[in-house]
C-alpha cells in the first residue's frame, strides 16, 4: 500500500521533480543544490526514499514519476476520506460545509462532478 502522507522536505523534492520531470539524476542533484541547499547524498537518499515508495523511479539515470501529481493527490484524498471519514465523501463535504459555506460557483462544479460521475 502506498504511504501518501509525505514529509515537508519530501513534498518539496517531490513537487520540484513533477515540475522538472524527466530529468538526468545529475541535473537533479544539481537542481536540489540551488533550489534547496542540498548535497548530493541527500538528493540520492530523498530520490531513493520516494522510488522506493513507488512515487518516482530512477531508470538508466533518468528520474520521472510513477505517480502524476495529480493521482498522487487524489489518492491522498481518498486515504484521507477513508481513514477520517470512514470512506464517506457526503460526511466529509458535511464536515468541509459546516464552517465554510459553498459559493455557487463551487456548488456548480461539484454538481458537474456528480453529473459526470454517474455517466
């Protein structure tokens, strides 16, 4: 099962790959030394950490994900809807829209989801 809870500096590194992806393990060791202050070693340990995870993978020495950003976040969602909300989507937008009320907008879109949804 994939750990979808990632660290703050995991979820720098991982949103710098998505935004540079595909990238030369080199360029990337580079890229974390300016943008983030790393040396190499911890550049490897985080791409080691994250490809173990099956998020990233390193393949002849070029890094790119498994996981779009997108797919990462929406199994994120959907561990946290399971684990806080027992799987339910309408207790979790009940708890969203007990403080924050829905503007049109936002109720329209939903309701196109919904629509879409169901085929």
């Amino acid at each position: 099962m994939l750990d979808y809870r990632l660290g703050a500096m995991e979820t720098k590194f991982a949103e710098l790959m998505w935004h540079s992806e595909p990238i030369s393990s080199g360029d990337l060791v580079k890229l974390c030394e300016k943008e983030l202050g790393w040396k190499k070693s911890t550049t490897y340990t985080m791409l080691r950490r994250l490809c173990q995870r099956n998020i990233f993978q390193n393949k002849d020495g070029v890094v790119s994900s498994i996981l779009s950003k997108q797919e990462f976040k929406a199994l994120q969602s959907e561990k946290f809807i399971e684990e806080t909300f027992d799987g339910s989507l309408p207790q979790f937008l009940a708890a969203f829209t007990m403080r924050k009320k829905l503007s049109k907008k936002e109720s329209d879109e939903l309701q196109k989801l919904i629509n879409q949804s169901r085929g």
